[in-house]
C-alpha cells in the first residue's frame, strides 16, 4: 500500500494534521484514512505497525519528539 521509504513521510502528514499527541496506532489508522481506507482491519494496521513504530523512534528528537513516558508512545512534530 505505501512505497519502500514512505512511511515516514506518511507519519509526519498524519502528525502535521493531528491537534494533539497521537499514538503509533493512530498515525496509522490516519494514514490509511488518507489512503480512503476509512475502517481498516485489524492486520492492516498490524502489518504496518513494525515499520511506522521503527521509523518514529529512529526519528526520535530530530523530526518527531516522544511526549510522555507512557505506554502506549504519543507523538508529535519537533516543535
């Protein structure tokens, strides 16, 4: 569904539109919202999991920052 190397590129579209933290579950589930899959599966979401959650932490205090020290991990863009 996403192109090698986009993930994080979708990450931060659905970050960039969010009012607030989101959880790595939400910034897919508004990820493939932009796609037009308005109610994805449970292993929809699950198969991109892994890569958006690595992608994120990679990221972690250069272009996305962590908020919190919870479970589950909210993010946002660097301010």
């Amino acid at each position: 569904m996403f192109e090698r190397g986009t993930l994080f590129r979708h990450a931060l579209d659905a970050l960039r539109a969010a009012n607030r933290p989101l959880t790595t579950r939400e910034v897919i589930v508004a990820m493939l919202q932009a796609r037009g899959l308005f109610e994805p599966t449970t292993k929809q979401v699950r198969d991109l999991y892994g890569g958006v959650q690595s992608s994120l932490r990679n990221w972690n205090g250069k272009s996305v920052v962590r908020v919190g020290d919870g479970v589950p991990m909210r993010w946002l863009i660097r301010p």
